[in-house]
C-alpha cells in the first residue's frame, strides 16, 4: 500500500466521522433541546441538559477539526502538482468553517445560561422578555449557521475539484460531489434569502458523501491514475 492510498483511506474515515457527529447533531440530539412549546420550552431544555448542551459543542469542535485535517492531508499529498493551490484554499476555508463554527456553537451555550437565569427567576425581567430574547439569540445563531453552511459546501466543492483534477477518486464519483455540493450551496442560500431549505437540496450531498467516505475508506487514492 502506498502512502497516498494510505491517506486516502485515512480521509475516507474521516469523511465517514464528519457525516456521522453531524448527522447525529443536526437531527437527533439538538431536537432533544426544546422540552416543550415556545421560547421556553427551548430555554427550560437548554437549562435542564447542560450536558447535552455540552456534548453538541464538543461534536461540532471535533467535527471542524477533522474536517481541518482532512484538508491538511489533502494539502500534504498536493504539493508540487498543478492543484496545490486549490488544496491550500480548502485549508483555507475550513479553518474559516471552524472559526465560524465555534460562534454557531456559542449560541448553544447562550440558550443554556439564559435558561438557568429565567428558570431561577421566573418572574424577573429577563423571564419576561423571554421571546424578544430567543429571538434575538436565534437570529443571532442563523446569522452564523446558513453562512457556516454555505462555507461548507464551498469547501466540499473545492475539495470535489481536486478530486476531478487528480483522479484520485473515479471521476464519476467527483462528478456527483459536485454537483451535490452545488445542489447543497442553492438550497442553503434560499435559507440566508429567509425562505425555508428544503431537505431535498441536501440530500444529493449526504448520499454522495457516505459513498465517498466509505469509497475511500476500503480503496483509498487510487495512485496508478493520479495527475501530476
């Protein structure tokens, strides 16, 4: 086995842990926050389950983290090719992911010590203001989410590219990731327009990259047809 074909293998367990803390994230346990209807349903949750809390930050962390190194092996194994530049630009944008998703992750936080203050005041003023202030903080949050989304995607469609270029990967397989990275970046942005994302933009990404991680998880960077 070859060092390339070794990281290409490593990537592809990557790419397979990425998928599942954020699919473990994103639909199973931030649902779990909210205990019941209304700002405070949401904030009596956050309060009462500050290790969930926890546990959802430290997912999204290690997920950032694995997605930067993902893009520093990429780098390591592009050097000197006629793509280099594109793998430093994909470290580029993941560390500008992580960065952005470490203030998506603080809002997390945010809910959680408004919470305990309502809960150990109910009838103080800051309970008072209960929805002004989930609507604040949920804003604040989307600011941050929809634009660390799209980030993403920008990143998987570069990452995508140098697949293609490099043939490291069967090119039909880059093909779909970008256009499923495309598909992902269209539905997203109706979210920063406002408008509700429709779970069909991104499903074509979620099913390319489960092929993908477990492509490169069993066959790794395939050397013999690699570009210079």
């Amino acid at each position: 086995m070859t060092e390339l074909t070794r990281a290409g293998r490593w990537i592809g367990v990557a790419i397979l842990a990425g998928y599942v803390l954020d699919i473990a994230s994103n639909f199973f346990l931030q649902p779990m926050i909210r205990v019941g209807e209304g700002p405070m349903g949401l904030f009596a949750g956050a309060a009462a389950q500050p290790g969930l809390i926890g546990i959802i930050v430290l997912m999204g962390m290690v997920s950032g983290v694995v997605s930067i190194a993902v893009a520093g092996l990429v780098c390591q194994h592009s050097y000197g090719r006629a793509f280099a530049w594109l793998a430093f630009l994909l470290l580029g944008l993941r560390a500008a992911s992580f960065g952005m998703g470490g203030g998506e992750m603080a809002s997390y936080q945010l809910f959680r010590s408004l919470g305990t203050s309502m809960l150990s005041a109910p009838d103080g003023a800051l309970a008072q203001l209960a929805e002004p202030v989930w609507a604040l903080v949920t804003q604040q949050r989307d600011a941050l989410h929809y634009p660390h989304l799209l980030l993403g995607g920008t990143g998987a469609f570069v990452l995508y590219v140098i697949l293609f270029r490099s043939r490291w990967i069967p090119r039909w397989l880059a093909v779909a990731g970008l256009a499923a990275t495309a598909s992902q970046m269209i539905g997203v942005f109706t979210g920063v327009l406002g408008a509700e994302v429709s779970f069909y933009f991104l499903a074509p990404l979620a099913l390319v990259q489960l092929v993908a991680g477990l492509w490169l998880t069993v066959r790794g960077f395939d050397d013999k047809t690699a570009a210079a």
